[in-house]
C-alpha cells in the first residue's frame, strides 16, 4: 500500500503507528480531518488478516468519522484507531495503558471512545493515562450506555424521514419494520409503540423477537421475509449492505431509515431506490446520537443538552432531503455534500488544529 499516495489522495492529515512490545500493543491511529476540531472516533480491536488491511481500515474508518461528525453539527474531526489483536485473548491492562500515553503524545489532536473489539473497562484503563478519551464509565463522567440515545435519534429523524415521503412526521398508523431487534432497536420499538406506530420485526435470537412481541404486540417474521412485508417504512438495524441487489426489487417501503452502518451494499444501490423513489435517511447522518451523545462529555455531561442536541438529527435529515433536491442528487451523495459545505465553510475561517489550549478538552477540566 503506497500510504501517502493514498493519504494524499483522500487529504489524511496523520497516520501514527504505536507498538509497545512488552505488552504487545500494535496500533494505527488515523487522523483525517481536523478542520472543525479535534478527531473524534472510537478505538477497534480486530484479528487483521494482514498490516495492509488493519491501515486500511483505520483509514476508511477514520473519514467515514469526518464525515458523521461534520454532519452532526459536531465541531470535531474524524480518526480512527485499529488495534491488531484478538480481543478475546489478546488484551492486557499494559497494552491499553501503553496505548492511552500514545493519545496523550498527541495533544488533544485525537480523542478516543468504545468501538467494535472494545469495552468500557478498555477505556477506562486509557483513562489512566489520558484525558483525551470518552465512553468511560459513568463515575468518571460518562454518559453510559449510548444505546439509549442513539435510538432517540434514529427515531426523531425517522420523523423528518415521514415528513419528506408522507407529507406528516407522524408515525402513528404506520408500519414499520424493524431489521434486528438489538439494544439500540428495542428502545426505537418503544419510542414507536408510544407514538401508535405497528411494528413488524425480525432477529436471529428469537428471544429479542419474543420480547418485542410481547411488549410492543409487533408481528414476528422470518429474517428472509423481512425485506417483502408490507410497510411503510423498512428500518435496518443489523447488518450492513441490506440494500442490494436482491433486497431492492423485494422491498414495499416509501422510506428506508434504520440504525445498521454502511446500509448500501454499494453506491449505485443508493441511485437504484432514489430511481425508484424511496426516500432514504443516510445511515450515519441518522445514527449520530450515539457520537453526538459521547461528544457531549467533553463539556462535562449533561443528558439534558444532550438530548437536545440528538434532536437536530430531524433538521439534519431534512436538510439531506433538500440538497438532494437541490443539486438533483441521490441523498447519500447529498449527506456527503452536506458534510463537506460545513467543513469547507470553516477552513475558509479557521486555522488546522494544532494545540490543546483551546480545545474542548480544556472545558472539561
């Protein structure tokens, strides 16, 4: 892999490769874009098949972070961190403390948080060593558990989602069905049941399914017949890459909007159902309730502003729809765009980051 080619390609503004060899820390740390602040993205831990693979996907990773965040409203920056190693067996108190100083090396430029491989008690070892971490426990001064916050979220912006295609952001009478019914889809079951929504779902563990059921009296399906029900909204919140070629001619929905990342297969899958006329809320403009919930540690955290702030998720998606109708783009091409106008308005007043002297962090103390 020719690293600054591609770094130059794609403007990364720091890769940091860290290795600890006593406690068998091996770690890329990607910076993207600082433009609006500090990198804000989570810490993954992951058996790579290969270096190449692991700076890959800190990378991609690391932009797809710029972007969530600049989308958000948020005034941070994307990184990303990958930790090459079985999260299973791998992990040792040394290897995250070691890993924590590295982030303190960096003065504010990065912040991390919890992702796939990783725990809070992972973070808050990190926390040992530096301030620049969020998702800690809630004695420390975190906000606990996100899953609560992001389903607030893809609620409110399932709202503006409504709005677009049925003219009413009201979602009592309609169908909903629901792709997985995890601990962040479970709480936007409530958030529907309480607004007179129906509810069809589906789950591999038929225990999530029974409990949905029973509380919501949602309709129970099989995870193939998902995709065909009858609905008025198709809302994924498992896997990634549902909307594909064999999903697509299957699906009844006006509108898809859902929690599950990275819900196109592939680009061309996001122009086949604005060809078709399915209103699309961009997966990570409408799933942003847990980073914007996180961020808000940083100030010292208060649920309340929180909360408010995980409301402009609604605004956020309507405008998506707008620019999409604007420039006569698909609304996956328009989150993007929405993105970058924010990030190139605020270079165009603002120096890069360098320091910590008036970073959030600062604000935390």
């Amino acid at each position: 892999m020719e690293i600054f080619k591609y770094m130059e390609m794609y403007d990364y503004e720091q890769v940091v490769v860290c290795q600890d060899k006593q406690s068998g820390l091996k770690a890329i740390i990607a910076i993207h874009d600082t433009t609006l602040g500090p990198a804000l993205g989570g810490t993954r831990m992951w058996t790579y098949n290969s270096e190449a693979e692991a700076f890959e996907d800190a990378l991609r990773l690391a932009k797809g972070m710029t972007y969530k965040n600049a989308a958000a409203g948020l005034n941070l920056g994307g990184g990303k961190t990958v930790i090459i190693g079985d999260p299973r067996k791998d992990k040792n108190e040394e290897m995250f403390r070691a890993f924590g100083r590295y982030i303190q090396g960096l003065n504010g430029r990065y912040i991390t948080a919890e992702d796939v491989g990783t725990t809070v008690a992972d973070m808050d070892i990190i926390h040992e060593e530096t301030d620049y971490v969020t998702g800690i426990s809630p004695a420390f001064g975190s906000s606990g558990n996100p899953s609560p916050v992001t389903a607030y979220g893809v609620y409110v912006g399932m709202k503006a989602a409504a709005k677009e295609a049925f003219g009413s952001d009201s979602l009592e009478g309609l169908t909903v069905a629901v792709q997985g019914v995890g601990n962040v889809s479970y709480t936007l079951c409530k958030h529907l049941h309480e607004e007179g929504a129906k509810l069809i779902v589906t789950d591999i563990n038929k225990d999530s399914v029974a409990r949905a059921v029973e509380d919501f009296g949602a309709k129970a399906v099989d995870i193939n017949d998902i995709y065909s029900v009858e609905c008025d909204i198709f809302s994924p919140c498992a896997l990634g890459a549902i909307v594909n070629d064999e999903t697509i001619p299957q699906l009844k929905a006006k509108v898809i909007a859902g929690a599950a990342n990275n819900q196109l297969k592939d680009t061309k899958h996001g122009d086949q159902i604005a060809e078709l006329g399915i209103v699309y809320a961009p997966d990570y403009v409408i799933n942003a309730g847990g980073v914007i919930n996180v961020a808000d540690e940083l100030y010292g955290y208060n649920q309340e502003r929180a909360l408010k702030r995980v409301e402009t998720i609604y605004d956020s998606i309507l405008k998506v729809f707008e620019i999409s109708k604007r420039d006569q783009i698909p609304t996956y091409v328009a989150a993007d765009r929405m993105a970058e106008e924010r990030i190139e308005n605020m270079r165009k007043s603002r120096k890069q980051f360098l320091t910590n002297e008036h970073s959030i962090l600062s604000r935390r103390r």
